[in-house]
C-alpha cells in the first residue's frame, strides 16, 4: 500500500476515534445535564440558534447534521418549555422559522459555564479548539461531497471465505 492508502486508513480510524470522542462527549453533557432534560442534541441546537440567529427547520437541519423530520417533534417539544420559538416565516408560510428565546439564552449560559468548569482540566484551549473544529468541518464537507468508487464484489466469495 503506497503513503496515500495508508494515509486513508489512517485518517477512516482517526474518524472512528473521532466517532468515540462525540460519544464521550454526549456522555460528559448528560451529566452535565442531569435530569434537566437539556440533552445534548438540545445544547447543540441551542448553541447554534444563539451563534447563527433565526434559521429555518432545514438550515438548522443542515447545520447541525440532523435530518428535519427528527428535528421537528424534538423542536415542537423545546418550544413547548419556552427555550425556542417556531413561527411561520412571514416571506414563505411553507417555512418555519426558529429562534432562542430569552429563556434559552439563560438556560444555555448556564450550561456554557458548567461544560466549561467540566473542561478546565481535560479540554483543549481555545486555539487548539478552534484548528479541531475547522479540521472536522472541512473534511465532513469533502465526504459529504465525496462520489467514492464502490467496492464491487460477489457476495459469494465472502460466503466462500
């Protein structure tokens, strides 16, 4: 295998320990989190509303990574409590506009000041943070992007094997 097809498998297991890292990372704001209810797809969705402003249903599905037909009852339900609002956008009555509200704004400061008393130790600092994540977002682009060959194989040879 030449440097570049180890380089490719390298960087398929450096995502799967990637993959892991998200999980843990889920796991650290469940506990953040509690019994509150606040998972940590909601402190996503929140972030983004605060840092991006209003989105509708699909930019919010886009940003975050999450298709809109799950969105949706999860965002009903976040309303519901107070922490966003969804309102008919007034240029298209097809589109549903969602905002954080004040209530959201609080309860996400709240929650930014114990994820960052939780990663005073083991988190990264700010600008090593910020290389991370702009590495992740432009290789999820390009793999989102990606047309890769497909393995092309006669499934009774693994039978076989």
């Amino acid at each position: 295998m030449d440097d570049q097809g180890h380089f490719a498998w390298r960087l398929c297991f450096t995502i799967y320990a990637v993959n892991r890292v998200n999980r843990a990372f889920g796991r650290f704001h469940q506990a953040i989190a509690g019994d509150s209810g606040l998972a940590y797809l909601k402190l996503v969705l929140l972030n983004s509303l605060r840092d991006d402003g209003a989105l509708s249903i699909s930019q919010l599905s886009a940003r975050v990574g999450v298709e809109p037909n799950t969105l949706s009852p999860l965002l009903k339900r976040m309303a519901d409590v107070g922490v966003i609002t969804r309102e008919r956008a007034p240029d298209d009555e097809r589109r549903v506009q969602v905002t954080i509200t004040r209530k959201g704004r609080d309860l996400l400061a709240k929650a930014d000041e114990l994820v960052q008393q939780g990663f005073a130790e083991p988190g990264p600092d700010q600008a090593d943070a910020d290389r991370a994540v702009r590495l992740l977002q432009g290789v999820r682009g390009r793999l989102e992007k990606a047309d890769p060959p497909r393995l092309e194989i006669d499934p009774r040879a693994l039978a076989e094997a």
